[in-house]
C-alpha cells in the first residue's frame, strides 16, 4: 500500500483534532504549559493517520545513540522498514524527562516523529534528501513490554534496556564459557514479570563430548538442569552454530519460531548471541569476535543495542555486554508468580515467603522433589538480593545457601504436627 495522502471528510479531520487537542490538555498544568505529553497511547489518533493530524510519523527505534535515534518508518502492515532511516532528535521540551530517566527512549520503542520541516518529499512521502532524513521525536507510544534491570549506576533507576519484543531468547553456551544457571533463573523471572514468551538457547553443545569424559559431575548437572526446564514447560533447544548439519533441525526450530517476531536476545557476551543472529540471514552479517577471552570482551564492548531484520521474516535486538542482572527488591507473591512451578502451590499464609515459615507448601513440594532444589535455591536468592554478576564467583553465595536451605528444610516436618 501507498503511504500517499487519505483524504478525509472535514468533520472527520476535526474529530480526530479534537480528540487529540484533549489528550494533550488532560497533560497541561492550569497555565497551559506542557508538562508531559511524551507518552500516548496507541489509539490516540482514533482511526486516522497522525500525519494528517499533526504531521507525524510512526516509527521503531532501531539505535540510541548519546543525542540521536535512528528510527524506521512503519509501513501499512506495522511492521519497521529499517532500509528506510530518520535520524532524530527528540523534541527538547522532553529534556527535563531525560534528568529522571536514564534512556527514556530504547530500542524497540515506537515513537512519533515530525520530519524536518526543510524536507521535500515524492507523490509517496518518501524523503527526497540524499542524505539520512531528519526529524523531531514528539511522542512515544505507551510501551507493550520492557525487559529492564537495576541500573548499576543509580540502583534506584530503573534501566530498561528493550521495549515491545514478543518473544526473549535467553542465549547460554554449554560450555566455554559455561552456563549460568543462576542466570538463566532471573532472566526467566524478567520474562514471567512481563508474560513474556521465553525460549532458552543453548549453544556450543559440539564441546560436550569433551567434558564428559573429563568432568562426568559436569554432564550430570547439565542434563539434570536442561531436563528441569523442559518438566517446568520451558522450550529449551540445543544447538551449535559450527555444527549447522548435525543441528539442521533445532536450527529450523528455532527459525520457525523467531519467524513475524521481534525478539530480544538476552545472554552475555562469548555465549554465540552473533552467530545465531547469522543463522537467520540477518540484513548485516555479525561480526563474531574470535577473541577467546571473553571477560576482556565483556568489559570493553561498547556496541549499541541495534534492531536488525532477519531474512527469515522478523527482527531481532541483540543486546551486548549484558554483564550483570539484579532484579530489585521482589515482593515474595510476585516472585513465586514467577516460578510456574511454585505459582498453584497454596501455603498457609497468603504472603508466605517460602523461607522460614512453617507449613510451607513451596518447602513441602521441594522435599517431595516436586519443586527442585535448584530453582528454589535460586527463589531464595532472589528474594534474599543476592547479586549474580558475570566473572564473579558464586560459589561462595551458592555454599551458604544451600546450607541456609538444609537448615530451612529441617525445621518444616512436625512442627505444625501437634
Ligand atoms: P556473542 O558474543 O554472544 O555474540 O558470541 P559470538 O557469536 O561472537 O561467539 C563467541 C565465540 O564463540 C566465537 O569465538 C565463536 O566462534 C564461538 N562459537 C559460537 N558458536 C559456537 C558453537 O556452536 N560451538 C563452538 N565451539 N564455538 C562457538
Ligand atoms: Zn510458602
């Protein structure tokens, strides 16, 4: 379809003003100034294009750098053409926004624009300029999703990282460097918060064969884990992007599955998160880093959160050097909503913590192995804040808590028996 001009009756033009000139009082102090039109919601033109309204454009936010946004236009069918880019600023009234939020706009977000007013454009809208097209960002759209972590800078900022993805791709190696569980767990739970559909990815599985015969503790804790997830419902695949024959099925799994999505890939850096981009024909190959030290890498990337379209059909945001992953504060109700295998559990108390208390059916279910050992380890560190950063050693973190939990588990039987 065209992007040409819809022409439409006059009273219907003055609609749409109306409701618009309402939106943008409801956000005005009594003295008529502005204070925050910067989010709206999706349906805030009614039925018409923003553009006849207010000269606007729809677009997704494919880069942020420091004082840009490189946008992509929306075509007809809602999906961003990212052949086609607006460099943008955005409008200065919302600089104020900027002092309380870092990165109020992020990647994924969908935003309105006004083309620079200089700009000639063809019977179809498309910018005549040679260079990059300029425009203003004047609204965002209320966002669908996010995926966000504490901000490591100012822990009591929220530092959201994606917006609006429908599906995450939590990526982790096998082996080299070795998966994270704990950080599987709450990058799980960032997904369960926002209902988001989750897949885990696990790559390099051609290394293996090597750490079975050396490491057979190794295997037995892998297998035990990856058979976890799937009893829990989660889809896990196991792939190696060297090995694309030997994996040529989980491979088209996986493309069928990142097919009319926008996915976010979470995971840290070494893990393989480029060479899966590659294996979806991505608009601009990745460039997979040989460098085997992978702690250097995580620390001295600066690559930028991109929005890329995959040859397959979809998008996908990579995210780089995601190092560490704090989840703030947890209310314990809210966190067992986060583990489907705890949520239907009732316990005698409503607000029950799973920690201490006493007719606990979360600690009940853990010793009856219906709920593992494992998450519920992870529950509790969770709740308890217990930080998980990549190149950190845990082992410490790990010791106390399963000796916190013996204990716990202990106490449960009897107790409420007389
Ligand atoms: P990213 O940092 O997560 O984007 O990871 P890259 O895709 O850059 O890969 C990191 C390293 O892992 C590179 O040296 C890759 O060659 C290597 N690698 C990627 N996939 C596999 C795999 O399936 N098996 C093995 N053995 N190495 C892999
Ligand atoms: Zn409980």
């Amino acid at each position: 379809m065209s992007r040409g001009k819809q022409y439409l009756k006059f009273e219907e033009t003055q609609d749409s003003f109306r409701k618009f000139e309402k939106i943008k009082k409801e956000k005005r102090s009594l003295r008529g100034r502005v204070i925050d039109d910067w989010l709206l919601p999706s349906d805030a033109f009614g039925p018409f294009k923003p553009s006849l309204v207010e000269n606007l454009r729809l677009g997704r936010v494919i880069e942020v750098h420091k004082r840009n946004v490189f946008v992509a236009e929306e075509g007809d069918d809602g999906f961003p053409r990212t052949g086609d880019l607006w460099f943008c600023t955005v409008a200065k009234r919302h600089f104020q926004r900027a002092h309380k939020e870092r990165n109020f706009v992020v990647v994924g977000d969908r935003v309105y624009f006004q083309p620079e007013e200089s700009l000639q454009f063809d019977t179809d809208g498309t910018p005549l300029d040679s260079d990059l097209p300029r425009a203003v960002i004047q609204h965002a759209l209320i966002r669908v999703t996010k995926m966000a972590r504490k901000d490591p800078m100012r822990p009591d900022w929220e530092h959201i990282m994606l917006a609006n993805i429908d599906l995450i791709a939590i990526v982790a190696s096998a082996l080299n460097p070795e998966v994270r569980w704990g950080l599987i767990d709450r990058f799980l739970v960032q997904a369960e918060l926002e209902k988001l559909p989750v897949v885990i990815i696990l790559n390099k599985v051609d290394l293996l064969p090597h750490a079975q015969e050396s490491r057979s503790d190794f295997m037995e804790k892998y297998k035990k884990r990856t058979e976890i997830y799937r009893n829990i419902g989660y889809n896990v695949i196991e792939l190696s992007t060297l090995r694309r024959k030997t994996y040529a099925e989980e491979i088209k799994k996986l493309r069928v599955l990142f097919r009319g999505k926008l996915v976010g890939l979470a995971g840290h850096s070494g893990v393989g998160k480029s060479s899966i981009i590659n294996l979806m024909r991505p608009e601009f190959e990745q460039v997979v880093d040989e460098n085997p030290d992978i702690f250097y890498k995580g620390r001295h990337t600066t690559t930028y959160n991109s929005l890329l379209q995959l040859g397959i059909g979809g998008y996908v945001i990579d995210t780089p050097g995601v190092r560490s992953f704090d989840i703030d504060k947890p209310d314990p109700i809210s966190l067992t909503y986060c583990f489907p295998e705890m949520r239907h559990l009732k316990c005698q108390f409503r607000e029950c913590a799973h920690d201490k208390e006493i007719n606990c059916a979360v600690k009940n279910a853990v010793e009856q192995g219906v709920v593992t050992e494992e998450r519920y380890r992870s529950y509790i560190g969770i709740l308890k804040g217990i930080s998980f950063r990549e190149g950190q050693n845990n082992s410490r973190d790990d010791a106390l808590l399963i000796a916190d939990m013996k204990a716990r588990l202990q106490t449960v039987p009897g107790e409420d028996d007389e």
